[in-house]
C-alpha cells in the first residue's frame, strides 16, 4: 500500500471513529456504562476525589458481555470492544475494586439508611442521619489529626505492635 492510500485509510478510520463518538452508539456506551452501581472511596477521597468504584466482580470484558446481551434484545448494532473500552477508560473515572483501606462500617450504615430514607420520602430522617454521618466524619478526622500530631511527636520513639490472637492461634 503506497502513502497515499495509507494516509487515506487513516483519515477513514478516524472519520468513523469521530462518527462513532457522535452517533446514537456512543450514546447508548455511555448509558450502559453508567448504569452501573458505583460506590466513592471513603478512606482515599483526599488522593482521588473523583474515583468511583466498580464491583470487584465485573470486568470491561464482562461489562462489554452485557452490552452485547442488550444490544442483542434491543435490536441493536452493537460497537466494536476496543470502541467500549476506549470509551470506558477516556470518559470515566472508574475502578473495578474498592480500595485495600475502605472499610469503615459506619459509614456503610448510614449510606443504606439515608438511600432507605430518600427512597421512603422521609425528608426529616435524610436530614437526621445525613447530620449524624457529618459528625462521625468530623470525628474521624479529630481522630486522624490526633495520630498524626502523636506521630510527628514521638518521631524519635520506636513501637512494637503484636496481634496475640493470630501468635496464640494453633
């Protein structure tokens, strides 16, 4: 194939792609995508505000696999995997597993009970419990700032932690 050509097949397979990005398929990408539950960081907000996180359980190529099987009862042309994928990682900010620190069980109570609340249209208990879920971040954080002040204090002082349980354990 001489340059010619060559640029000409760049310029078609770019054109498609811009046409992709316009048409009613990028749409529909962008709608599965988001149909997705997500949940936020609690622990890393400070180190990636905007990450959301996916199910551990699902995949782009899982995720994909869906798209298909809508695609497939809609009736529907489906786009090529490289397209879903490329949309996936340009468009979202999305990660497929919590983070090795979130944890706090707390938080995880009041988050259910306030989609409960707003679910049942009990404006008072959504105000209640989302003041009760600011004070315990206000506390946690209290607790941080103690920790970290005690750190930089004793930086000189050296500590040993053991868990008996897991020494003792058979």
């Amino acid at each position: 194939m001489d340059a010619a050509n060559l640029c000409t097949a760049a310029c078609l397979l770019a054109e498609k792609h811009q046409c992709l990005k316009d048409s009613a398929s990028h749409e529909d990408v962008l709608s599965h995508i988001r149909s997705f539950p997500v949940n936020e960081s609690h622990y890393t907000r400070a180190h990636r505000a905007n990450r959301m996180y996916l199910s551990s359980d699902l995949s782009v190529t899982r995720m994909y696999e869906l798209y298909l099987e809508k695609c497939k009862e809609m009736g529907t042309v489906p786009v090529k995997p490289w397209y879903y994928r490329d949309v996936f990682n340009t468009k979202f900010n999305l990660s497929f597993h919590p983070p090795r620190k979130d944890s706090c069980k707390q938080c995880d109570v009041f988050k259910i009970n306030i989609e409960a609340a707003v679910t049942a249209d009990d404006q008072a208990r959504v105000s209640s419990l989302q003041t009760e879920h600011e004070l315990h971040l206000r506390k946690v954080e209290a607790v941080r700032s103690v920790l970290r002040s005690e750190k930089a204090a004793s930086a000189d002082q050296e500590a040993f932690s053991f868990d008996l349980q897991k020494v003792m354990s058979p």
